[in-house]
C-alpha cells in the first residue's frame, strides 16, 4: 500500500496532523469517545467528565476547529458528532501505518 497516497486522498498532510494533534489530549480523547458512542453535548460531558464548562467548550472547538466532529444544532443545544471522512481518514493512515511497519 502506498501510505502517501492514502494520507492524500482526503486530507493534507497538515489536516491529519491536526487531527491526531487534537486527539493527543487525554480529556479531549474522551470526549471524542462519547461523541463516537452517543453524539454529546457539553453539558452532558461537563457531567460525565466533571470538567468546567469552559474546559470542555474549548475542547470540542479544538475537535471541531480539526474536522473530528460537527455541531448540530437541536433546538437550544448544540450535539456534537464525529465526522465520517474524518475517521475514514485517521483509520486508513493507521492501517498504512501497521502495514508499512509490520510486514
């Protein structure tokens, strides 16, 4: 498998490093994890997480600022759900990746 040129289908070089920078935090992971079981609003995760509503607002910007997650408004709150070329993408580089090194 070429690994560059999966890594270039979708997303730039540049975009996917933002994206594994944005799961690099441990709180934001798990963010990202209920948004993959559920979709999730902020105030659910400031419960589940017990994080400051603050904190976890600039997460999810963080998440969605790198193409992880979108926003969807639903009457006064906002759910929060992973995009699917996003992880498309993230998991063909690691696929590459394991291939690439475990020939």
């Amino acid at each position: 498998m070429d690994l560059r040129r999966v890594m270039r289908k979708a997303f730039s070089d540049q975009e996917l490093a933002a994206m594994f920078q944005a799961l690099g935090d441990a709180k934001r992971l798990e963010i990202f994890r209920l948004a993959l079981a559920q979709g999730c609003y902020c105030g659910t995760v400031v419960e589940e997480l017990e994080l400051p509503q603050s904190t976890v607002s600039h997460h999810l910007a963080v998440l969605k600022h790198a193409g992880l997650v979108e926003a969807e408004r639903q009457g006064r709150c906002i759910c929060y759900k992973p995009t699917a070329p996003a992880l498309r993408a993230l998991q063909e580089v690691l696929r590459g990746f394991a291939e690439e090194c475990c020939r």
